[in-house]
C-alpha cells in the first residue's frame, strides 16, 4: 500500500511548537544571567499593555502571565493575523539563594525586566580563624 504524505506536515507542526497557534501562544522567550549580586531575567513580551502583566513568587516558584489581544471594535477589520495573541505564562524555579521578597520589575520597550538581589546568607564572606593563641588569620568561605 503506497501512502501520501503532504511534505510540508511536519515544517508546519514544528513551526506550531515554535512559534505557537492563535488558540495556543507560544511561551515567551528569556534571558536569565547574573551581575554582581543580583540576578535577572529578562523576557520578550513586545505589544504587551503593561497593565496584562502579573508576576507572582511562592515557594521559590516565579510565575509570569501576560496577555496579548487583538485590537476590537466596530471598525476594526482584520487583515491579516500573524502574531501570536492569548495568554502567555512562564515559571522559573528560583533557588534558595535569591532573596525574592525584594524582586523589582520594570517593563520598557517590550521586554519586562525582573531584577532579584542575591540573598545575603549566600554571598562570600570572611570567616576569622585562631590559630596557635591569640593570632587571627582570615580566609575566604
């Protein structure tokens, strides 16, 4: 028995994974790096109204949720329809050496920016050690 295949199926179903479809977005692109003592992570979220964004932590779980919709009303026509719309969520797991109880987020030009400062407890720090009386010599830890 001789089967047909359209060449083309598997491209598309890769592109939907992707990119996404209208009825499932694709998940938001990051970049996640660390400066100093703090960690950041940047996401895309371009043509998103600020107001759509909610992030929430609990339990060292960071969860991003945004929305993006398409313009409505009674004279709107839609042409064409290329972007991805819905809703968009992202979860990080964030260690125990985040202190995300003082996260800060700004969103400019379409990227939302978190910034997590390094919790103090895992920063470097001197130990003072004795060594043979009364001398003292200090190390890193």
């Amino acid at each position: 028995m001789l089967m047909r295949t359209d060449p083309f199926r598997e491209m598309d179903r890769l592109a939907e994974q992707f990119f996404g479809t209208a009825a499932r977005p694709a998940t938001m692109h990051l970049d996640a790096y660390r400066d100093g003592d703090h960690f950041y992570a940047a996401f895309d979220l371009p043509g998103v109204d600020p107001d759509s964004i909610d992030c929430t932590v609990e339990r060292n779980v960071l969860t991003v949720r945004a929305e993006r919709r398409r313009p409505t009303g009674d004279g709107v026509e839609l042409v064409a329809a290329e972007r991805p719309m819905g809703t968009f969520t992202r979860r990080l797991f964030l260690g125990d050496t985040l202190d995300a109880d003082k996260l800060e987020a700004g969103y400019e030009n379409g990227v939302l920016t978190l910034r997590i400062p390094v919790a103090e407890r895992a920063k470097p720090r001197r130990v003072t050690i004795k060594a043979n009386g009364d001398a003292r010599r200090e190390i890193n830890a």
